[in-house]
C-alpha cells in the first residue's frame, strides 16, 4: 500500500475523500493530506485519533500557505485530552491497532515542506564536516547521497570524525568506509588513542599490507629517516608518489632497489611519466563550469571523476553541480533548462565561459594589459616624434 500520498504532487479533496471510502486502511494517509491542504471538513469526516504526526504537518502547513484549514486541524488535534503517534515516517508504517498513547510533537515528522527543502541541506552539511548543522537536521533514517556525503565530511573534518566515532552514533552507521575515514582523520591529526595492543585484524586489515601505506605517507610527510627504516619492496604507486617530492632521494632509492631485486621492469621511464597520481590529482572541494539542470543529476552530490583522493576503490562524493547550481542566478538556470530540454540524453550540461576559450578575446579586458598597450604606443609615438625631427 502506498504511504505518503501528499508529496510532490497533491490531489482534489474529493479524491481523497473517494481514496478513503474505498480503503479505509488509508484513512490515516488521507488524514494527513488533509493536514498539507487545509481539508478540515474532510478530516473531521475521517473521525481519527489524534496523531501527533498529522499536528505536526498542519502546524507546518498553516504558517507556510497561511492556511487556516491546517490551523485548525491543528488545532483541533492539540485540544484533545490525549494525543497518539499513529504514523510512523521514517518506518512508512500505521500502527492504528496498538498506536503509541501519551506523545509528544517531537520534530521527528518529515514535514511536506522539508522533503522538497530539506536533503539538500542534510546532506551539504554532511558534505562539509558541519557537525551542529547536520546534528539538528539528520533522520533517523539516511536517504540517498548521504552516506557518501558524511565520508566526505569526516575526511575533512574532526569534529565530524569525532560525532560518528561516539558509541551512540557508530550503531547508526556502519558503513566500513566511514570506519575507515574515522580512522583515517584520526591518524592524520596524529591521534592513536584509539587503536588497541591487539587491534581486531577486522578494522585494519592485513598487516602485510602496512608497509606500502606507511612509505606513501612517509615521502608525502619528508620523513625520510623512516622511509629508509622501511625497506619496502618498490611499486608504481610508490614511485608515482616519490616523483612528486622535491627530495630526489626517494626516486633514486626506488630505482636502486628495483634494480637490486631485478624490478626495473615494474617501474615506468620517469621521462614518460606523469608525476601526478590520478586521483592525488583530484580537488577535495571539486568546482565545475558546466551547468546542469538537478533533475538531471544522479543526486545532490555525484561520483567526482571516477577516482578518489582517499582510496583506490572508493567513489569521491562531488556536490560541484549542485552548488553551481544553486549559487546561478534565475536567468541562468532558465537557459540551462532550456539546452537540456532539447539535448540527448546524457548531454544535458549547458558549458559556461565557452566564448572565453579564446584568449584574443578576453586579455585586452585586463587594466595591466591596456596600460602595457598604452604604453607601448606612446614609445611608438616619441619614436616616431624623434625620427621625424631627425629627418628634418
């Protein structure tokens, strides 16, 4: 059966009263419908308990339509002696045989206005690592984006690190990738306090696989003497790392020792070589200059290039789109929509500064670069001024 039948869209008051004599199982849907639209009669026809959640929408509703339908249910529902949690919108469910008596208006209803509002927010602020924003915002339940966006946010953030790392929030979230994110911000900021004697091989992994990592953040960090105590076995990865250090003895040591244990091979020619590790390469906080319309985006934030900065399997959570979008001004956004109404699909992206491509263009805009050419004619001029008065 469905559960929420008032968003996006919302229908007649008498199809939701037809919707109610036919499945009386939706009456308490339909109840809340009347909340969003201000349908008092149609709700006092339903004969409910009084659900907190349905006061909850028809507070909402009243104060942002003005409506004084909603305020009345509203109303209505709040003068009653005992009020019920009938609706449940985080487990979709209607508990009408054995409803919870004695409840309060707690904030815990995904009000009509938050749904259209609110993701964006939830998850920019997991985006950001913005502890207190995201704290007053959350779900009981996560919806899509926002996991990937709290791996990004913790990456980047104690304090975010910190929040999910507490007893009460690890049950929340599971995932391994924030595990290893909190571990990772925690190492980075030279934190160990965590980690056990006997550490459960489960949460780090294989041993056998520390030594690479280590000598990765040992020729990023210039800790050279304990580069050297490493001894690790040459690879790619090392030397792409190593290539871009301003200390030359990293390369050299890895070539040495490829050499030594017959490797070469293994190691590309550092003149055909690109220093830059593919997806070291990537901004933490990518931008983007093309404008994309959201309803033709996968999400608020997307998969950012198909690598990431943090591990070689791991998709990067990239919000680029939709704050360029967001940040546009109205006439923009209009003529983005316009050029993805009538592009293929997959090709909805409207460019921006295309014309500036062409630095004929755009350079005589710079003050330095007139003042250069102003400059320059007026050495013409006295030039010209002198070889005249020379001639004569």
């Amino acid at each position: 059966m469905p559960y929420c039948i008032w968003y996006p869209g919302f229908a007649t008051e008498d199809t939701y009263r037809a919707l109610a004599r036919q499945n009386p199982v939706l009456r308490y849907n339909v109840g809340r419908a009347c909340a969003v639209g201000g349908c008092l009669d149609l709700y006092l026809e339903l004969d409910l308990l009084p659900d907190v959640t349905i006061a909850e929408e028809a507070r909402e509703a009243g104060k942002i339509n003005n409506s004084e339908g909603s305020t009345a249910i509203f109303n209505h529902i709040m003068s009653q002696p005992v009020r019920y949690r009938v609706m449940n919108d985080y487990d979709r469910t209607i508990n009408i045989e054995d409803p919870e008596p004695g409840a309060y208006l707690n904030g815990d209803t995904a009000l009509r206005r938050r749904l259209a509002e609110g993701d964006g927010r939830i998850v920019m602020a997991a985006y950001e690592g913005n502890v207190d924003r995201y704290s007053r915002l959350r779900r009981p339940r996560k919806f899509e984006n926002e996991e990937e966006a709290i791996v990004h946010g913790v990456y980047h953030s104690t304090t975010f690190a910190k929040y999910w790392s507490l007893p009460n929030e690890q049950g929340h979230f599971g995932d391994f990738r924030a595990q290893n994110a909190i571990m990772a911000r925690f190492i980075m900021i030279n934190d160990l306090s965590w980690l056990s004697e006997e550490p459960d091989p489960t949460d780090l992994g294989d041993p056998r696989d520390y030594p690479p990592s280590y000598a990765l953040a040992c020729i990023a960090g210039g800790y050279q003497w304990t580069y050297d105590m490493l001894e690790v076995r040459p690879t790619t990865r090392l030397l792409q790392q190593a290539m871009k250090s301003p200390n030359t003895h990293y390369v050299a040591d890895l070539r040495r020792r490829a050499a030594e244990l017959g490797l070469e091979d293994e190691l590309p020619d550092i003149d055909r070589f690109s220093c830059w590790y593919w997806q070291e390469d990537k901004d933490l906080f990518p931008t983007t200059t093309l404008l994309i319309p959201i309803q033709y985006t996968s999400g608020i934030v997307d998969e950012y290039g198909g690598g990431s900065p943090y591990e070689r399997s791991e998709i990067e959570a990239n919000a680029s789109p939709w704050e360029l979008y967001i940040a546009s001004s109205d006439e923009l956004r209009d003529r983005a929509d316009e050029v993805a109404e009538t592009a293929r699909p997959g090709m909805e992206a409207m460019p921006l500064y295309e014309e500036m491509k062409d630095w004929k263009q755009w350079l005589p805009c710079l003050p330095w670069k007139n003042k250069e050419a102003g400059d320059e004619k007026i050495v013409e001029e006295k030039t010209a001024a002198v070889e005249g008065t020379g001639k004569s």
